[in-house]
C-alpha cells in the first residue's frame, strides 16, 4: 500500500560506537535551523541548506571527534537522507526534478536532482584547499554521497569555478537547499507520482 506523510517530515535517531544524533526535519518548513553538533563548519553549511530550501531543520549530534569529523559529518548525512526519504512517503504530486546555479562572489556552483528512489551521487568539484580551519573538503563527498543514499536520490554536483573553498562549498549547499526545495515542492498537475512506471 502506498505511504503518505501530509506533514512531510519526520525524526530520525542513530546510536553507534562512533556517534550518537537526533535529527528532525520537515519539508514544508521555514528556513528554521537549530544545531548543537562538534562540527561548526557543517552547522554553517545545514544552516545554508535549511534557509535556502525553507526547510526546518534540528540536530543534536555527538561523535568521535577527538579522531577526526568523519564518522560525524557521515551519519549526519545518513541520518538527513533517512529523514527527507520518510518525509516525502510515496511522493505523490512532486516535481521530482530541479537544477540549480548558485553563486558565491567568485564561485558557481550547481546541483541537478531527480527524486528517483534511484540513489547516486555525481560529484565534480576540485578545492584549491584541503581544509577549511578544522573541516576537511574531502568531507563533503562523504556527506552527499551518503544523504543521496539514504534517500534514495539521484544527486549531481559541480562546483563549475571558483578561488576561495569557503565560498565554493557554501554555493554547493545554498544549491542542494534550493533544488531540493523546487524538486520536492507540489506541482497541483500532477496526479500520483511523475513517473510512467506509477511508483517512485
């Protein structure tokens, strides 16, 4: 049968020897964001991606950072692809696709996405840094590449130019927020689900 959420949104909690999160998030929000995380540059980055989408947004997450951010930013992702998959329920009356050019002073950023039940992560984006203060770049795969798998999306990024990494990954998530938004909206033409197979 099919699964409807007319709230679309939901919470999302993960345990494990590495970190410990509580996520909630809705659809149909606006723009609010609260983060009590280890990671202050992907707090900055969530909240881009939650005002930009008009989403509401909530994390509380503990991890192993005295190793290093990756198991935390990774579930984080998890936990955000979980929720946004079980907020949207059979996806009935979405637009499915969007794409997406943001810029950032010097950088353009843009990101093509199909809410397909088909997860992939296309990613094209090559940082003059490795680091922005205490983030590691190589992060931001590991995060998109995880939220499009668990919800099961297919996920293009390029970041087309820019100089400075702060401002190329910024437009990256002010673009995910804003084709994430236009993907999931209502389109009141669409009966069931823009799909010919009749499921997504």
């Amino acid at each position: 049968m099919a699964e409807t959420n007319p709230l679309r949104s939901s919470s999302v909690a993960r345990k494990t020897n590495e970190t410990d999160i509580e996520l909630a998030f809705a659809v149909d929000g606006t723009g609010q964001s609260e983060f009590e995380t280890d990671v202050p540059f992907l707090n900055h980055m969530l909240d881009l991606f939650t005002k930009h989408g008009q989403f509401d947004l909530k994390v509380n997450a503990k991890g192993d950072i005295e190793i290093d951010d990756h198991h935390t930013v990774e579930d984080i992702g998890i936990c955000l692809g979980q929720a946004l998959r079980q907020a949207l329920g059979d996806k009935k009356g979405i637009k499915r696709y969007a794409n997406v050019f943001v810029p950032m002073d010097e950088a353009l950023a843009q990101v093509v996405i199909d809410v397909s039940n088909r997860p992939h992560l296309e990613y094209r984006a090559q940082y003059p840094s490795a680091q922005v203060g205490s983030f590691t770049t190589e992060l931001v795969h590991e995060f998109l590449w995880k939220f499009a798998l668990e919800a099961r999306i297919t996920l293009h990024v390029i970041v087309h130019y820019g100089q400075n990494t702060h401002h190329m990954i910024e437009a990256v998530f002010k673009a995910l927020g804003r084709a994430l938004d236009e993907a999931t909206n209502i389109d009141p033409r669409v009966t069931g689900v823009p799909s010919t197979k009749g499921v997504l």
